[in-house]
C-alpha cells in the first residue's frame, strides 16, 4: 500500500513537473521562437502569418512619429465636416474663408511668366519641375503623370494643416486608441511647431559670416538675450506649452503614456529656427511632458542644405545652455541624386559630433557618409540609436530591401529601432513596419523581441517611468508567449 502510494506520489509529481514546464514563461518563450521561425523560413515569407504575430506582438514604443502626419484623412475629414468646412476639388485644400482664398488665388506664382533664379531655388515646387528637365531626376517615378514621391509626401501636410491643431486633443485620444489596439505602451511624437521670430539683420550676418564658431557664437549670445526679454516671445512659449497639457491631458494611464518632442523646421530662416529652437529647448527644460528636441522638413531642400551646419552650430549652442535637454534629429534623409554626392557625406556626424544627438532619424545617407565605418563604430560604442521607417523611406527615397542602410546597422551592431513616421501618410502601422522587416530580413525572435524592448530602452523617458514601462513590457511578453503557445497547441490538435 505504502509502496503504491509512494509510486503514485512520483508519478503525480512528475506529471505536475512536466505540465509546469509546458507553462512556464521560457518553455512558452522556446514554443514562440520556434513557431516565428516558422513563419520566416522558405523562398516566401508568409506575410499574413507575420502580420498576425506582429499585430498581437507588444512592440514597446513608437518612437518617431509626427502628430499631424500620424492622422489619417478619414480623421481629417471628419473634422472638416464638424467644422462645416469644404474642399476645392482643384487645389483638394481645405476652404476656410472663401474670401482670403480668392484674393491668394489672384497671387499665384505661376501666373508670372519668368522668375529669377532666386525665385526658382526658393520655390521647391518650380525647382523640382526644372530638375525634371535638366536631369533624369524623378523619372522612374513616372513624372510625367506623378509629383516626385518626396514632394508628394512632404505636400501632404499643407492639406490638413486647418483642422490638425484644433482637433489635436481628439486626435491624441485617437493616436492613443490605435497604439492600444495594436499593443504599443509608449509614444513619443513630434506634436506642434512652437513660437518664432524673424530677425533680418541675424539672418543677414550669419549667413554672411558663414559658420564660424567664434562670431557665430556671439551672434546667437545676442539674439537670445533679445529673446529672452521678449514678452511675446515668452508668452507664445506659455501658450505652446498650455496647448501641449491641455491636448494630452487624460492620455496617460496605468497602460499607456504620451511624450512630446518640440522641433523646428529646418527651411525657414536663421532667425526663425534660432528663435524656435531656443523656445523648444526651453520647453524642454520646464516641461516634463516634452522630452526631447527634433528638427524636420525635407532636408533636401535649398535653404535645408545651405544652413545644415549652421543649425547644427545652434543645437551645439543650445545644448551648452541646457545639458539636460535630448535631442532626436532627423539626418541623412537623402539618396544619391538628390543633391550633390557632397552633401551625403556629413549630416549624420554632424548630428551627433556638432549637435550631440542621442538619436538618429532615418540616417538613410550612411553608407556616403566620410569614414562612415568609423561614424558607426562610434554609435555601436556611444548607444546612439537609428529610428529607421522602412516604408516611409521606400516612398519618399526609394530605398528598400537589400539597399536600406538598416543591412549596414545590423552588419555593424549600430542600435535601431522601428518606428512609423508617418501613418496617415503612409497608411501604415507598427505592426506592419515590424512585419516588413522580418519579411525583407532574416530575422529571429530574439532580434525582433529586443527591437521592441529597444523602443524603450532609447526612448527619452525619465529612468523610473522606462523601468515601469520596461517590466509591464515584461508582463505583455509573457502574455503574448502564452498566447502563441495555446496557438500552437490548438493547431497541433487540429492536426
Ligand atoms: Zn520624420
């Protein structure tokens, strides 16, 4: 009897053994790793297999994502119509005032029958119609029918510009909702332009003074104490900042948080990205909801390339000023012909050298860049990550597959993380970003489970919130492990 009894206790105790196992989180792990391989694996990735597991995957963070961008039409649209607005079904801009538009209409440039150089590489629209003529430039892209891709992307902000601020706590809830739905904790987006100021006279002398550091710096010295006993310049910062907390206020909760990054638009004047930068800067340091300082805009453009160094002159500048501050920036959204070779050949250094940039946005010109092997050792060593947006990259630059730069990241343990730039333009998501990867890459789920806890790791948040973050995004794996593992064992039933 005793013997009995002791044989059954064995067996009891093995059997609960081995259904322990078959529950714990790294045998759930083991179960989800090999069913990714799955998936991946033979001369055609199976997509939807892919899309399933991303969707329901939790991805962490987005961590470059502009606001307005990041909303789509059918949003859009339906503001307009709350609004009762309507759109020209020439310009498709949308109408606010009939009366201003008309009397913008009489102004149009390309009513006047000859411009001046000047005119020209001040218009992007006039200069990419000229490029069109004077070189193959966009003709893959069947211009003759088509815009060039990049400007079709970058054009598509002036549309929904009347609606995308008044909107903007709507819209955060919404960006919000979709994040969850997909499984993402964090976002960290590029929201509203804050406040500026033209100054002629600065704009006149540094761009006669070029970029000397020494007269350039007394240049800024000056201009900002002019700033800070501005009264209106201050009070557009109170403003920006009040428009910020008010946008987002009711976002964050036990499941979800929102982080705003300030930024400036790297084609306008001196003056104005000195005066922007310095509110953003400023936002940055007295608000904790703003954790980070981006620059944007197509960095392709005349005046983006003409001051590239000057700008990052003036984050370094900054940066002196308020340590503290991270910045993000946008380098290297160029291909080859989009501009001289010479100007593929230091953003990205600059950035992080000059400006002292902790992320990277884009980086797509790496592989021109001078001693670019010695730039990516030194971003494997100092932990900079690139934010790389795989379908973003594929519209505006062409650049996909074999040729993305994300092979060269990989090659050279440069950190990355994906991220969406801009899903209403796009028409993408996370998960679907995640999905591209893995279907263009050979890929593991060790690599794609360490992308989406990267997204925090390089996320700006304050190191208490990242660990908080960190350990729910422990709990969403363990989750998410089990689930695939009850997949796995319901197919296998089936079988
Ligand atoms: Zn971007």
């Amino acid at each position: 009897m005793l013997k009995i009894s002791r044989q059954l206790l064995i067996a009891t105790t093995l059997l609960l053994t081995l259904t322990a196992y078959a529950q714990t989180p790294a045998r759930n792990e083991e179960i989800t790793r090999k069913y990714f391989s799955t998936l991946g694996s033979g001369t055609q990735p199976n997509l939807a297999g892919l899309t399933l597991f991303f969707t329901l995957m939790p991805k962490g963070a987005d961590l470059h994502h502009h606001y307005s961008g990041a909303i789509y039409t059918e949003q859009y649209l339906d503001w307009v119509g709350r609004e009762h607005y309507c759109i020209n079904k020439v310009s498709y801009r949308i109408e606010t005032d009939p009366v201003v538009i008309s009397a913008e209409r009489a102004k149009q440039p390309q009513d006047r029958s000859c411009l001046s150089s000047d005119e020209v590489l001040s218009n992007n629209a006039v200069l990419r119609e000229l490029l069109k003529h004077w070189s193959d430039k966009d003709y893959g892209n069947h211009f003759e029918i088509e815009m060039p891709p990049d400007r079709q992307f970058f054009d598509t902000f002036g549309y929904f510009e009347p609606v995308a601020s008044d909107y903007s706590d709507d819209g955060l809830q919404r960006l919000k909702k979709r994040a969850m739905a997909e499984n993402l904790m964090y976002i960290e987006t590029m929201f509203k332009l804050g406040p500026m100021v033209q100054d002629t006279g600065f704009d006149t002398a540094v761009l006669r003074n070029g970029v000397d550091p020494d007269t350039l710096n007394a240049q800024m010295s000056a201009l900002m104490t002019t700033l800070d006993q501005d009264q209106k310049f201050r009070h557009g910062i109170d403003v920006h900042l009040a428009d910020i907390l008010a946008s987002s206020a009711g976002i964050d909760d036990d499941q979800f948080t929102m982080r705003f990054q300030a930024f400036v638009l790297r084609m306008l004047s001196p003056s104005q990205v000195f005066s922007s930068l310095l509110a953003a800067f400023k936002e940055a340091s007295e608000c904790n909801r703003v954790v980070g300082v981006n620059i944007v805009g197509p960095e392709n453009m005349t005046v983006s390339m003409r001051d590239y160094s000057l700008h990052m002159q003036m984050f370094r500048f900054l940066k002196a000023k308020y340590p503290q501050v991270n910045l993000s920036l946008h380098a290297g959204e160029l291909a080859m012909g989009m501009v001289p070779p010479e100007g593929l050949t230091f953003h990205i250094r600059e950035a992080i050298d000059v400006a002292g940039a902790r992320r990277i946005g884009h980086g797509m010109d790496i592989a021109y860049e001078s001693d670019a092997i010695g730039l990516m050792k030194a971003m494997r060593e100092r932990d900079i990550a690139v934010e790389v947006n795989l379908t973003s990259n594929e519209f505006i630059l062409g650049i996909k597959n074999e040729a993305h730069p994300v092979t060269l990241f990989r090659r050279f343990g440069v950190p990355f993380v994906l991220a969406t730039d801009d899903a209403g333009v796009s028409r993408n998501n996370l998960s679907s970003e995640y999905a591209l990867f893995a279907s263009r890459y050979k890929t593991s789920y060790a690599e794609v489970k360490k992308l989406s806890y990267d997204s925090l790791r390089y996320s700006f948040l304050p190191a208490p919130d990242k660990k908080r973050l960190t350990q729910m995004l422990d709990q969403r794996f363990a989750k998410f492990e089990a689930q695939i593992a009850d997949l796995v064992k319901s197919e296998t039933g089936r079988r």
